[in-house]
C-alpha cells in the first residue's frame, strides 16, 4: 500500500542516532539543548522547549499559558482531538468556532464571535502546512486579553508574510511524528514568544523541578536538593531523539522543496479531474505542505477512498470535526455548530505526499482518480 504520509530516513541520521546510542547521554544531556537551539534557525530566533510529542507539546503550551478549570478555550474542530483534549486535560472548556470554507483554518470572525469574558487562549490550526490567517487572529486575540496558539504540527517550515511558523502566535507547537515534515519518530516542541512562558513550559515538561539554586524556596538544605514548585509531568525528548531532529532539520529545506514540487504537479495533472475540488493557497503565504487534501464533490468521498484503497492507494481523511468524537457528545457537543467543517470533512480524501513519493507513484495516484471521476 502507498502510503499518505512516510517518514525520510537516510544514513546521515542513523549515524546521529548510532553516536548518541554510544555517548554517554541518552537523555537529558547536550542533544536537548542544542536541537532547541538547531530549532530556533526555523522560528525567526523564538526560543523552543523539546517534548516527547505534538499531544504533549499541546498539554505543555495550554499549562505554561495557564489554563485551569473555568477558563475557555477558542479553536476549530477541524483538527487532530488533541489540540481539544488537552486543553480539556487542564480543566479548560473548548468552544469551537467555524473554518474558512476554503482552507479550513479557523475563520477569525468565527473565533470573534465564539469569544467571552473568560477566553484565555485561540488555538488555531494550520492545517495541511497552510498557515492560519494570524494578523487578523492576532486582533482577536489581544481584544480578548488572551493568548494566541498556533497547533503548527502541519506546518514547520511555512511562511505567513515573510514570517515563520513559530513566531507568529504566543506560543506554537509542532509534532514530530513520522507522517509530518519531519520525524523523531515520537517528538514535538513548543515554541514560546514570552520567555517566562518558554520557561513554564520547559519546568511542566520535567516533572516542575526546580533546580536553580537562586530559585530555592529552601536554598541551604544541601547539593542534592530539588523542589516542585507546581505540577508538571515527565514530557522529556532523549538526547537520541534530539540527534534525529537534528539530523532531520538539516533536510528540511529540501523536503519542503520536494513537497512544493509535488503539490505543483498535483495541481497541473488534477486540474481538469471533474468533481474534485483542489486546496487553494493564500498568496501571502510559503507553505510546507504536510498533506494535499481533495475534496470528493457529490457525496462520492467515500467511494472515492474505498476505491483508492483497494487500489492500493493509501489515502486518508483529516479530520472528523473534533466534537463529533463520543467523548465531545457525551459532553454535550452537538453535531450542525460548525457547518463549514462538517462539510469539508465529508468531503476531505488526503492524497499521498511525502519527499520520497516519485512522480511515478504520484502519476498512479492521478491515473486512479481519473479512472475513478473521469
Ligand atoms: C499530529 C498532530 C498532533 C499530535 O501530535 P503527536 O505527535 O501525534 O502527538 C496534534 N495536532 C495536529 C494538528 C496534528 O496533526
């Protein structure tokens, strides 16, 4: 089966990887710090904190920007679960507001008016590696004295007006999943605009342990001595995963390229497909595109996928509207509250993109759509 999505591994990272394995530090050493900084080269200099996955990054991002029980949280249902659950997991309540109907980001007015008093945070998405519309959110957000997030798992490596993806929300977090623009295998990072919150989030992922001696409530009790100031969990990337990322990072310029090359060629050979519906590009922005998500007009989406599986064509849909999850109905969340959404879930099929897909492959992808809507 042709996957949708696939890591990129060549020897350059088993090597860095094979040389953390036999160092000294398999976690918590000079690998952490120094992919974090490697990272910084892709967020305009905004300073990052490592952890152990996207769905962690996301934990971490709403705890450091102190999300408790009572306060509210704004995003898009148009996501992987984890952007809501998490904030769920801190006590907050999500209130979903709509997409744009054509790249299903979260549509700022939409975010404007699912604002309250007790809005502490707007989670936007980029989805597929398309930046969210992040001037216009930004407004939003101050108007509501809270803090803007960008869930940039998709995105690494994308622009939005000549800025990066990192440096565009108070705080950004990314995945490093095998299937997004790069991999530790598990992995991801939050970047932090305020370094107060950068180092909220660096205490949440390492249990809350306070080290510093200057930062001691009980600094003479001897050199062993740590304390936890507040709650955090053990959200760690080790040092061997940190050697992957970093290995990784040095190739993301030219999977982006790759990635570029393949969405162009996607665009010219599916243009005349009749019943599809192609993702647009704001012309404001560089995207790293992680996904090239169709969609199947006149209720043929499922057919479309059945066919394209079988086919051996290893197509995904991205995503079910977060709230339509039982989890969200037991809470009372109600199908019909973010039409753009539903509707362009019902008709999303991800094509496959990835840096080693050929233009053979990506021509037998083509070939089955025609012979499927031709
Ligand atoms: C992948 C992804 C996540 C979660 O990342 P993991 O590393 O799989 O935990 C969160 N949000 C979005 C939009 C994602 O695509």
């Amino acid at each position: 089966m042709l996957p949708y999505g696939r890591q990129s591994i060549d020897d350059d990272d088993i090597a860095a990887v094979v040389e953390t394995l036999r160092g000294d530090w398999l976690t918590i050493g000079p690998q952490v710090a120094a992919f974090e900084k490697d990272l910084e080269a892709w967020t305009d200099g905004v300073g990052v904190a490592v952890v152990s996955n996207g769905t962690a990054a996301l934990h971490t991002a709403y705890a450091a920007a102190g999300i408790r029980p009572g306060d509210e949280v704004v995003t898009s249902p148009m996501t992987f679960v984890a952007t809501a659950s998490t904030a769920i997991a801190q006590g907050a309540t999500v209130v979903f507001a709509d997409t744009e109907d054509d790249t299903a980001n979260l549509d700022p007015a939409a975010a404007q008016a699912a604002v309250t008093g007790r809005t502490k945070v707007i989670a936007a998405i980029d989805y597929a590696g398309h930046p969210a519309e992040y001037d216009e959110l930004r407004k939003v957000a101050d108007n509501a004295g809270a803090l803007l997030l960008a869930d940039a798992a998709h995105a690494i490596g994308s622009t939005y007006r000549g800025r990066a993806v990192g440096s565009l929300a108070d705080l950004t977090t990314f995945s490093f999943f095998p299937t997004k623009n790069l991999t530790t295998a598990e992995g991801g990072a939050v970047a932090a605009l305020d370094p107060v919150i950068l180092d909220r989030a660096r205490k949440f992922r390492s249990i809350g342990m306070v080290r510093e001696q200057d930062r001691l409530r009980h600094p003479d009790v001897g050199g062993w001595h740590q304390e936890v100031h507040e709650f955090g969990l053990n959200y760690r990337l080790p040092d061997v995963l940190c050697a992957l990322g970093r290995s990784q990072l040095k190739r993301l310029g030219g999977f982006k390229s790759r990635r570029t090359e393949l969405v162009a060629r996607y665009h010219e050979l599916l243009a005349d497909v009749p019943g599809l519906r192609l993702p647009v590009q704001r012309a404001w922005v560089d995207p790293a595109w992680h996904l090239y998500p169709v969609r199947v007009l006149d209720g043929r989406r499922r057919e479309v996928f059945d066919r394209m599986r079988a086919a051996g064509i290893g197509v995904q849909v991205n995503y079910i509207p977060v709230y339509w999850h039982p989890v969200f109905e037991d809470l009372g969340y109600r199908r019909g509250m973010c039409p753009n959404a539903e509707r362009f879930y019902a008709e999303e099929l991800s094509l496959p993109l990835f840096p080693a897909l050929t233009d053979a492959d990506q021509d037998r992808v083509v070939a089955a759509l025609h012979e499927i809507l031709g």
